[in-house]
C-alpha cells in the first residue's frame, strides 16, 4: 500500500458524487468586486449546473441560479428564512462528509508516517474513533432533519487542503485548520438547534464539539512537538495554517464579521489551545473576502441573469 | 489464644489469627510452572506489539480506499482498540527488564512474518474490500487470539500474570473484532464468486502465515520451544 494518496481517490458508493474542488478554491481568492464575483461564477455555471443535476441541489441552484452557493453560505441558518430545510440539509451534509474526510485525513496520518511517535499514532488512533462516531452521529441528524447520505455533491476539498506530506504540515491542516473549522460550524449548529427547540440536534452537537476540541489540542501539541527546535519548520507550519484557513472561510462567510454566517467559535478555540494572537489572526484572514453585501449584489445579479436566460429559452422553444 | 496485636520475637508472642495460605480464600488451584521465561516471555510481547501496531497502521491506511461506509466507521473502532493493545503490549515491556525505553519496542518473530504483514497490507484499490478484510478478519486476527490464549495457558500464571491480563482483555475485545469482520464479509461476499474470492484470499494469507511460523515464528502447538 503506497503512502500518501490524492483526494480523487477517496473510496465512495454510489450515492456519492463529486463537485469541484476548484469553486472552493475560487470562492477564497474573490476580491471585493461585484463584478468579478459575478463574472467568475457565469464562468463557472456550467460547471456548477452538471455538478448538482440529479442531486437535492437542483432545486436550490433551479431557484437561485450559479451563486446559490454564494447565497447559501452567506447567510446564516435562519429557520424562519426562505427555503430553511434544504439549506439546513445541505449544512448538514457538508459536515457529513467533512466528517468522512476527517476520519479519513486523521486514519492516513497512522499509514503516511510509520516513523511518527506512538504517542501521535495513538492520539490519531483515538481520532479515527471519534470521527467514525461522528459519522454515525450525523448521518443519523441528516435522517433525522429528513435528509440522507449522497444527497447533495461531495467537495473533498477540506481532504485536498488539509493533507499534506509533512506530518507537521498535516496535523496544522486537518487537527487545527479543518477540525477548528468545524469548532466554528458547531458551536453555530447548536445555537441553531436551541432556536428551534431541537434537543437531539442540540446535545449530540455538543458532544461533537467536546470531541473536536480534543482532536484540536492534539494538533496543538504535535505541531509544537514535530517543529521543536526548528523555527524555519514551525514558520513553514503556520504559514501552510493560515492558507488552509483561508481557504476554509469561504470568502468571510466563517470569520469574526459582523455579518459572518458562521461567526469564529473563540471560546472554543481558546480551550483547544488557540492563542489570542492566532485568533487574531484568523480573524483577519478570514475577514479578507468580499463584503456580504458585494456577495448578496452579485448573488442577485446572478439570480436576475438566470431567470432571465432560462425566460428566453422557454420562449424559444415554444416559438 | 494469644491477643497480642502483633508478633513479639519469641515464641510464645506470635498473633491470635488464623493462618492461611495465599491460595486458600477463595480455593487458588494454580501452580508455579510456566513455559517462557522472562527473556522469552519479553520477545513474545515484542512479537505481538509488532503485529498490533502493523495492523492498526494497515487498517488505517485502508480506510480512505475503502467505498462501503460502515466499513470505514466499523474500522475507526477497530484501528482505535488495536492501538490501545499495541500500547498496553508496550507498558509491559519495562516490566520484563526491557529497560524504560522499551514502550515502543516491536520485533518481527521472523521476516516471513514481516513479510506476510506486508502481504496482508497489500491491496490498495477500492474495488478490493474483500482482500483487504478477508487477510485480518479470517486470517490474522484469528491466528493472533489462538496464540494469546496459547500463551496464556503456557505462561507462569503467578509470575506473568500481568501477561495474561492484558492478553485476556485482548482476547476479549478481538474476538468482537472477528464477530464484526465476519459480519462485514458475509454481507459483502453475496455470490459465489465473492466467497471464491474470499476463500482464496484467506488459503493464500494463512499459507504465508503457516510458512512464517506465525507471530512468534513457532506455530505448532506441539512444536513450541523458549524463544
């Protein structure tokens, strides 16, 4: 068995299809243009459209067009919003087969590094357990908000970000970047769950989140560990962070803005072994993006545009 | 009947309590003999360490190449449980003169059987579940739980006692493991091609194992000698 593996060759069944990991990249570099916003995904629409056909997708991008990404990530889960249930599901999913990549990304790092300590192996190991629940834990809430396993496209992008083959680099991307990433998520899926009364969603979350602040001390302490006495490495380490936590803003939709959709959990992170300064630093890169409301103009012009060229296909065909 | 508290140091200044021997409450059978030494006793924990850790680290190489989800959450449990053997395997090897160093010390009986492992890690594709679970679910873990109890049997049961513990608890959760491992592949061998499959698979792994003499490089019962 060889070490170190691609993305593309994460093991799926059938329910499962692929997006490309290419619009999350994009999605992190936009700059804070409506134009370019809304240029880059009519670049991209076709690509979106055969991405979700087939998928409970289709509806959402039917209804909003090529930004329905823009708009589902960038507004908050509000259950009182239009169409509340599919963007909860598509949430929901997201962290489904995030969960699946961390099992994965944390089971290759007991594989990729035969020389680590035993003390990483073992603490990898525990991961492994872990993620395994959690996969269980949210394929269960995805049934139980009435969604299921495959429904939407698989991004194995937070996988292709998060793994790299320094092992130092690798605990940065998936035990700091990816799992404090999901800290965020949480922290906002349990507030979430006690605005609408949902205690199964509520509890099991919380014990998700206890479980992901231990996965993120780990990361804490190893890159600490694989970096001692060698500042050119640990510098390496934090500047490989701070790209994976770019990419994992989503273009500001998670970071300390007022208007952030998934605001960054710094409680959380603090107990996880974050340091102030780090938080500060999150902060500001993940605030970097485009304005909410540089994204919701280009998500209506691009909604606008749609409608307006599927109208002109509907004429066409019946005339 | 004497009332002193404690003994004096003549004769007559012995306790009142009642004598009993280490093994009378309750009723203790067991005997001082054993078959391993110290020394041997410390390669065959070497020897099951190396087979814990190398199959931990396949199962965890395997994970993202394998499609069927519930085989990758079910594994997530075994790799985690297979870790903590390799680790407590590791905690008894100061305890048997190995020296405080020794935590992480894992030794190949032999290279066939380092060879075998490598055998068994083998498959890579997806489209391979079969393989990957036949070699440690029919084969190796198995053979592994068959050793421990031999060992636990032949082993001083007064002296290595902390062996057999650690073993038993082991045994105990590997057999869970096999119970899971056999489920999987039943489900999953549908037709009579796939059991072929999975037969083969298991003849081929258990050919290689019995041609390295297993964990400890000394498979027959009958043949069993001090490492």
């Amino acid at each position: 068995m060889k070490r170190f593996i691609p993305h593309e060759e994460l093991a799926r069944d059938s329910r499962f299809v692929r997006q490309d990991p290419a619009q999350a990249t994009v999605l992190a570099s936009l700059p804070d243009d409506v134009d370019t916003v809304v240029n880059v995904f009519e670049q991209f629409g076709p690509l979106i459209e055969a991405g979700v056909r087939g998928t409970s997708a289709e509806p959402l991008f039917d209804e909003l067009g090529p930004g329905f990404m823009i708009s589902v990530l960038n507004e908050p889960l509000d259950p009182e919003a239009g169409a509340a249930v599919p963007r909860l599901l598509l949430r929901m999913h997201g962290i489904f087969v995030g969960e699946l990549q961390a099992l994965e990304g944390a089971a290759r790092s007991i594989w990729d590094f035969p020389d680590a300590p035993w003390e990483f192996k073992m603490n990898m190991a525990r991961q492994c357990w872990d993620e395994a629940r959690h996969i269980q834990i949210f394929e269960k809430l995805l049934i139980h908000l009435g969604g299921h396993v495959g429904m939407f496209p698989e991004s194995t992008f937070l996988f292709e970000a998060a793994c790299s083959d320094d092992p130092a680099m690798r605990v940065a991307g998936v035990n700091r970047g990816l799992e404090g990433l999901a800290c965020d998520v949480f922290r906002d899926m349990i507030r979430f769950a006690e605005k609408t009364d949902d205690e199964v969603m509520k509890q099991a979350v919380d014990y998700v989140l206890a479980d992901e602040i231990t996965h993120v001390r780990f990361g804490s302490e190893w890159v600490k560990e694989f970096t001692k006495n060698d500042p050119e490495h640990f510098r390496k380490t934090q500047d490989f962070r701070r790209e994976v936590d770019k990419r994992f803003s989503f273009g500001g939709a998670r970071s300390d803005r007022e208007d952030a959709a998934i605001p960054i959990a710094r409680e959380d992170r603090l107990e996880a072994g974050f340091t102030e300064e780090e938080l500060e630093e999150l902060a500001q890169i993940s605030g970097e993006g485009p304005s909410k409301q540089t994204l919701m103009t280009a998500a209506k012009i691009l909604h606008d545009r749609f409608k307006a060229s599927q109208a002109a296909e509907t004429t066409e065909a019946t005339s | 009947m004497s009332d002193r508290m404690y003994p004096g140091m003549r004769a007559e200044e012995r306790t009142g309590f009642a004598p009993y021997s280490a093994f009378d409450i309750p009723a203790d059978l067991r005997e001082l003999h054993g078959r391993y030494d110290v020394e041997a006793t410390a390669l065959r924990v070497r020897n099951f360490r190396y087979a814990e850790e190398w199959m931990m680290m396949m199962l965890g190489g395997w994970v993202a190449t394998i499609p069927e989800i519930p085989v990758k959450t079910g594994l997530g449990k075994v790799i985690w449980q297979t870790a903590q053997a390799a680790d407590e395997l590791g905690k008894r090897l100061p305890e048997l003169r190995c020296g405080r160093k020794a935590l992480e010390a894992s030794e190949a009986a032999n290279s066939a059987f380092a060879d075998l492992i490598q055998a068994i890690a083998e498959p890579e594709s997806p489209d391979l579940t079969i393989e990957k679970l036949s070699g440690v679910f029919d084969v190796l873990i198995p053979h592994l739980v068959e050793i421990y109890e031999l060992h636990n049997r032949e082993t001083d049961p007064i002296c290595d006692a902390p062996t057999i513990d650690i073993l038993a608890d082991m045994i105990r959760r590997k057999r869970e493991h096999i119970q899971w491992g056999q489920d999987v592949l039943d489900a999953l061998c549908e037709t009579d091609a796939l059991k072929q499959r999975r037969r083969e698979r298991a003849d081929h792994i258990a050919s290689l194992l019995k041609a390295s003499g297993g964990v400890t490089g000394v498979l027959e019962t009958g043949q069993e000698t001090l490492n």
